[in-house]
C-alpha cells in the first residue's frame, strides 16, 4: 500500500477525478485529496473524502503530508503555471512545493490555451523537473472545440500511478507464476467433468502482480474473463497440462501461486472418439490426479514463494486448510468457503482467510481486485524476508 496525494483543479474534467480515485482507493492506497477552490466549483471535496473514505476534519498541516506519489487530474492551465513558478497560494500548490518524489499530472484545457506559449513553456519546466505528463488527449473538449487538450481517461492515469509506484514493491522485477481457472477432464472426444471456477481470483492476482511490476505467466485452465494486460499467458485446459507447465516453470518463479481449481480425479481410459448416445448405462471410473501443490512443495527451489488455494466449506473446511498448510510444504494458504454463494466460485467478490506460519488473518468481503492486493502484500513481506 502506498500513500498518494490526489490533487484535482478546477476543469470541467474534475468528474472524472472520482473515477481515479475509486482506482486507487480499490488498488489499497491511502489515498490523500487536495481540492483546490476551483476544483470545489466542479466536484465537492465531501465527494472525495467519501472515496477516499478519510475523515471529514483533516490536519492543518495536510499540505505537509509526505506521500509516495502526487498526482494532479485535471491539471489546468492556472495550476500548472502555478507549478512551474513554485507559487503555493492554496492546499495543493502548497503540496506540491513540500512534495519530495514523483509526480504525475493529467493537463485538460482548452486547445488554445493548452497551445499558448505561455502553457508550452510552463510544460517544459515542468518536464524538465522529472514531473510525468499523461495526456493531453486529441478529441473534442466539453466546449465542443477539437484538438489537443481532453484529459487522460482515469484508466490510463491509474495504470501509470500504479507503474510509478511499483517502484516501491518487492514484486517489480520477480517472476512470478499463476495458475488461474477450472480444469476439464476429458470422458470423451467432446464431454469433461469440471468445476465451476471462472479463473476471476487467478487472474485479478496475475494483475495486480503485473501492477507491481512482476513478470507474470498466467497458466490459465478455461477462463471465463478476459485475459490480464502485460502477462503472458500459457493455456492449460487439463490437470495434465497444468501440471506439466508448473512443473517445467515453477522451480524459476519467485512467486508461484496456485489459484486454479485442478481437478482432483479425471476419467480413467478417456475415449478418443465421441461415445454415441444409447440407451445404456455408462459408468465412468475417476482416478486421482497428480497433487501439482504438493510437488511443487516438495520440489521447490530455496526462496520461492509458493501460495496455495483452498476452496472448502465452513469450518471443517477451514481445519482441512490448515492440515493442507502443514502438509504441502506451502508458504501461505488462502482458505475461502464455497458453501457461500455471495462469494467464491465465480462471484465478483471474495472473503479469505489467510493461513501462514505466522498465523491466521481474515479478508473482509471484497472485490477479488481488493483481495488479491491483500494476497500480494502478504507475499511481498515473504519475500522480503
Ligand atoms: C465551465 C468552466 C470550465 C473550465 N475548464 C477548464 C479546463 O478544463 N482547464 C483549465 O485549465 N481551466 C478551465 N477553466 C478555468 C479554470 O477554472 C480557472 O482558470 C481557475 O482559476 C482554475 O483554478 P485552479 O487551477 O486553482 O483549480 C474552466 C472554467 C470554467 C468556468
């Protein structure tokens, strides 16, 4: 988690501001709003600190909060100006003069003012500080003027913030391996017995790795959601496949983390062809499939991280957890109850509960983004150890 100052001018494109700050909020920052008066004529700062879920009294000294990053969005002409003359005359002119570290700033302005000489040079002292521009963009401005001047999509800004900090954490640079999905086990040419994992959890952790600046494989088995930005991903449709490629990747990975429900038995003698429908009864004989977790436990190299996945109901669940924890040779086990349907299998949102040699530590329910974040910040102190 890292502490990011907001900082929102008085443009049109303020709106869009609470969209970035939702992102940066939902990625775990502690995230620190600076309205400037002009800001508080688009959007209200009681907006922001709703998002950002601060209290409503803050420090007389918030201008002197020492963050990680400052970003501005939208950044006008007045404020940019003001930025690069070092004038500090309200809360977040003032922030940026005490700020030591990066800043990124989302310009939005009219086409004309953003190409007055005035603007040109001002961009270029601030270039020339280090401070990171994302946008302006080509296209038609809220007055209906075309040109050079919309402010980045709160999308893009988020995705360079969450560059520019994961300069901060132990993943940038490591390698890391996530199985994510459902396996299908074939009985015939064109039938399987599976499970119902969407690979949701799998593939917001090969995100957010990727975030921190991770190399990522994603070994993916059946997704229903589309596949990550920036990871690259190998299909494993089967156990089989599965388990050939964490085998042949995991003892290399830094992090390898096993999120994908693998089949635990598969059709014995699956036939080639397809059976043809008749009336008789077809019995098919389930054979245990390799325990991919366990090996990878009993074969990995000194200093990887290896995190485990248990879906298992209530209690009783949770014990089968802990003897899992013990008897994988994992590092971390996250344990989540199937037997709710609010959560788990295929919902958006997830409510763990994280098993490690240090103890046990609940994740509310949360979005899977939340909790894959809360997964990783775990791992990062593994790593770090
Ligand atoms: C409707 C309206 C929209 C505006 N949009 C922008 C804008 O997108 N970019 C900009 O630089 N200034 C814009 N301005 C002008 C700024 O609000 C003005 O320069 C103000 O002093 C900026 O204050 P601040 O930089 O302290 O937030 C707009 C003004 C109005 C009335």
């Amino acid at each position: 988690m890292a502490r990011v100052l907001l900082g929102v001018t008085g443009g049109i494109a303020a709106y869009k501001a609470c969209e970035l700050c939702r992102l940066l909020v939902r990625a775990r920052h502690d995230v620190v709003p600076l309205l400037t008066p002009g800001a508080e004529r688009f959007v209200t700062a009681q907006t922001f600190r709703a998002l950002a879920r601060r209290p409503a009294a803050e420090d007389v000294y918030l201008h002197l909060t020492r963050a990680d990053l400052l970003v501005v969005a939208p950044l006008t002409a007045n404020t940019l100006a003001k930025f690069a003359h070092g004038i500090a005359d309200n809360v977040l002119t003032e922030a940026a003069l005490a700020h030591r570290g990066p800043m990124l700033v989302a310009p939005a302005m009219n086409p004309r003012m953003w190409s007055h000489p005035a603007t040109r040079t001002n961009v270029e002292a601030l270039r020339a500080r280090g401070v990171e521009l994302v946008g302006p963009d080509e296209g038609e401005t809220a007055e209906g003027e075309l040109g050079v001047g919309r402010m980045a999509e709160p999308g893009e800004i988020f995705e360079r913030a969450q560059e520019l900090l994961g300069g901060k954490s132990v993943l940038k640079g490591k390698s890391v391996l996530v199985s994510a999905g459902g396996t299908r086990e074939p009985i015939d040419a064109v039938r399987f017995v599976g499970n119902r994992s969407s690979g949701r959890m799998g593939v917001a952790l090969a995100a957010e790795a990727a975030r921190r600046g991770a190399r990522v494989t994603l070994l993916g088995a059946n997704l229903a959601v589309a596949h990550p930005a920036g990871v690259e991903v190998v299909e494993t449709p089967s156990a089989a496949d599965l388990e050939r490629e964490a085998l042949a990747r995991g003892a290399d990975a830094d992090v390898v983390v096993m999120a994908a429900a693998v089949a635990d038995y598969r059709p014995a003698g699956a036939l080639t062809g397809k059976r043809p429908k008749d009336r008789a009864t077809w019995t098919v004989e389930l054979e245990p499939t390799t325990d991919v977790l366990a090996l990878l436990g009993a074969t990995r190299t000194e200093g990887t991280v290896l995190v485990g996945f248990a879906a298992d109901r209530g209690e009783t669940g949770l014990e089968r957890a802990r003897a899992k924890l013990r008897d994988k040779g994992a590092d971390l086990f996250v344990f989540n109850d199937v037997a709710r349907t609010d959560i788990g299998f295929d919902a958006a949102d997830n409510e763990i509960t994280l098993l490690g040699a240090d103890g046990e530590r609940t994740i509310a329910k949360a979005p899977k983004e939340e909790i894959a974040a809360a997964v990783l910040d775990e791992v990062e102190g593994l790593l770090g150890r």
